[in-house]
C-alpha cells in the first residue's frame, strides 16, 4: 500500500529535495526521473534508499511498457495522478 504523498508538480512551486519525478505525458509517460520537468508527478520519499528502490521499480515498469493501457488522449497520451495512485 502506498504510505507516500504523491502530487502534480508545479513549475511556480520549490521542488523538495527527497523526491521521485514520473513523468505524464506522452509516450514515455511514467518514466522516473530525479530532476522535475513541467509535465510530471512528485512522489514524496523519505530516503536515499526509498528513492532508489522506487526509481528502479518505475523504470522497470516504464520499460516494459506497463503503463502504456493506462494512458488516455488521443493526440498527447497523459498518465493521470489518479491512476498513477491506483496502480501503485
């Protein structure tokens, strides 16, 4: 179960230092980042550790293409924030 904050980010907002950046638009949505980018989530970690274990698990998912099914648009396919949070 998931015990972490998860939000949209905002350019107009600080990024916090411990934090996971997935990416939500496009056809790379959901991949994992460590630096924030206009279009993505912020998944809030509380350690180095947590960071790596939930980067290396985002990345796996994002290269097999597990969140491909879950995007929706027809023109800029996006990853909502809502199902982002059910899928993890």
């Amino acid at each position: 179960m998931l015990t972490h904050k998860v939000r949209t980010y905002s350019v107009h907002q600080p990024a916090p230092e411990m934090a996971l950046y997935i990416l939500s638009r496009g056809r790379n949505a959901g991949k994992p980042m460590f630096e924030p980018c206009p279009n993505c989530h912020i998944i809030y970690v509380r350690s180095t550790d947590e960071l790596e274990r939930y980067y290396w698990t985002f990345y796996a998912f994002w290269k097999q293409g597990f969140f491909h099914p879950h995007l929706c648009g027809s023109v800029i396919e996006m990853l909502r924030l809502c199902d982002l949070k059910t899928l993890m």
